[in-house]
C-alpha cells in the first residue's frame, strides 16, 4: 500500500505551479470579507504563504479577483480543482486556474521571514509541537576574523553579533542548530543611548536569523493520513561548538520587546504571475 507524502520546505514557494487565481469575484461583499472568507476555505487545503486580493482594473466589470499561493504544489492543484466553478460566497461560481508559465523563478531558493517560519510550524506542528533557544549569542566585533579594519582616521566602529540557535520538535525527538551573524558600523560619537539601542537591534537580528537558518534544514513531510514527519538536513562541514566548551558566552533567551520596532520582519515581495491554466 503506497502512501501519500507530501514534502514542505522552510523556503518563499517561487514555483508558479503553487499559485492559484481567482477571478469573477463580485463586488457584493467588501474586500476585507473576501479576503476572510478565501482564507477560511483555502487554509484548509494547507498552510498558506500569500492570500491578496485586488480590484479589478477601471476598464473591466466591478469586483475583485485574488491569488493564492501555497507551499506545496498538490495542495494547490487539490485546491483548484475542489473549488473551481464553485459558488463559495457569492450567487455566481468562481473562475480558479492554476498558474503555469515558467521561468527562473522555478529554479531559485530565498528563505522565510523568521514569522513565516513561525506560522508555517504551527499550522502543522502546534504551538507546542516545537521550540527554540538560544545556545550563544556573543560580541565578535573584536574578532580577528571580523572582516573590517578600521582606518587610523576613521569615526566608525565595528559592531558585530554571533548566534547559535537551536531548534527542537520534541514530540519528534529531532533537532537542528542555526547560526546567525549581523553587524553593523556605527559611528563612535553616538549617543551611548543609541548604541545600546543599536547592539540590542543587531543581537536580535542575528538571533532571527540563526533561527530562520535552522528552519531552512527542516523537511514537512505531510502523510496522506494527515500524520507529519520530520526530517532535518544535516551540513557536513557546520562545526558548531559543544554547550560546556570554555569560553561560550551563555544566555537566557531575551525579550525583545523594545526593540522590535527597528527590524520588523516586512511581507517578502511577490511579483504577481497572471499566466494560467485554462484547460482545468
């Protein structure tokens, strides 16, 4: 007996063959409650990475028309054909068609937003179904290795922050690390208020980003049965250093809550693909 598997990565979904469009939507009911709606019916196909919805142009018929991007492809073309020629909320049936131009975009990688990463974890794992924590977070701005040297005249200093973080499903006893790095020059007369502010910001920043790294290894994999796996790949040539080596700076995590008006995690940018299939 073959079972179904659906595999998820911690990746932007680029493939167009994840994108579905939506259009005859009719001006009945306002943008916000179409944009619920859609999301209510299409989130339960699997977890969603964009929902717009936009009106339609001056020259045409008032209404809307939307896109749906998924993180996997059978869940998009499960959803397409499930709802295409339905009426869902409105008197008329809806017109929905999987996009299929290709194009580089195919063949390219860009990681999440660390709130992606987030959202994606806990439509199928639960809030409780993973966790993270801080192994080191460590000033190396004086690091040899810093990449900067600083001019005998220069009114710039380095900045630099290291991470590793570590990501854990514990009802699937797997595990994986991340390492982040951020920096940042700042200039040396700054108000020692606002480079406290700055080093706060750069510690965050590399915090997220050696989570976000971590959730890059992490593979979904969805069974047909509803059940999820886990699977973590593994970089041969990471070294990370041992919890009791000497030297590691160790931290509690830290709230961030002052600070988290300087890197707020924005929506990716998505170019809009209105190529489809008309055939389904």
């Amino acid at each position: 007996m073959e079972i179904e598997v659906d595999i998820i990565e911690f990746k932007v979904p680029l493939e167009n063959n994840k994108t579905i469009f939506i259009w005859d939507i009719k001006s009945t009911f306002s943008e916000a409650y179409i944009y619920e709606y859609l999301w209510s019916v299409y989130s339960a196909f699997g977890a969603l990475y964009l929902l717009k919805v936009c009106p339609n142009a001056t020259v045409a018929e008032p209404g809307f028309y939307a896109m749906v991007k998924f993180y996997s492809a059978a869940q998009a073309s499960k959803a397409q054909r499930a709802t295409d020629k339905q009426c869902l909320f409105q008197s008329s049936p809806l017109k929905v068609r999987l996009s299929i131009k290709q194009n580089l975009s195919f063949y390219s990688t860009k990681p999440l937003s660390l709130s992606k990463c987030q959202n994606l974890a806990n439509h199928y794992l639960g809030f409780n179904g993973w966790s993270t924590r801080i192994i080191t977070l460590k000033d190396i701005s004086k690091c040899a290795d810093a990449g900067w040297q600083e001019e005998p005249d220069s009114q710039g200093m380095l900045m630099k922050y290291g991470c590793i973080a570590e990501l854990t499903f514990p009802q699937h006893e797997v595990r994986c690390h991340g390492v982040g790095v951020e920096e940042e020059i700042i200039d040396i007369d700054r108000d020692p208020v606002e480079k406290l502010r700055k080093r706060g910001t750069l510690m965050k920043r590399a915090k997220d980003k050696a989570v976000v790294r971590a959730f890059e290894k992490v593979l979904l994999m969805i069974l047909g049965n509803g059940k999820v796996a886990i699977e973590c790949k593994h970089d041969p040539d990471e070294i990370l250093p041992e919890e009791n080596s000497e030297g590691v700076i160790k931290v509690n995590d830290i709230s961030w809550n002052e600070f988290d008006g300087a890197n707020s995690n924005s929506e990716e940018d998505f170019p809009w693909d209105i190529t489809v299939d008309l055939t389904h």
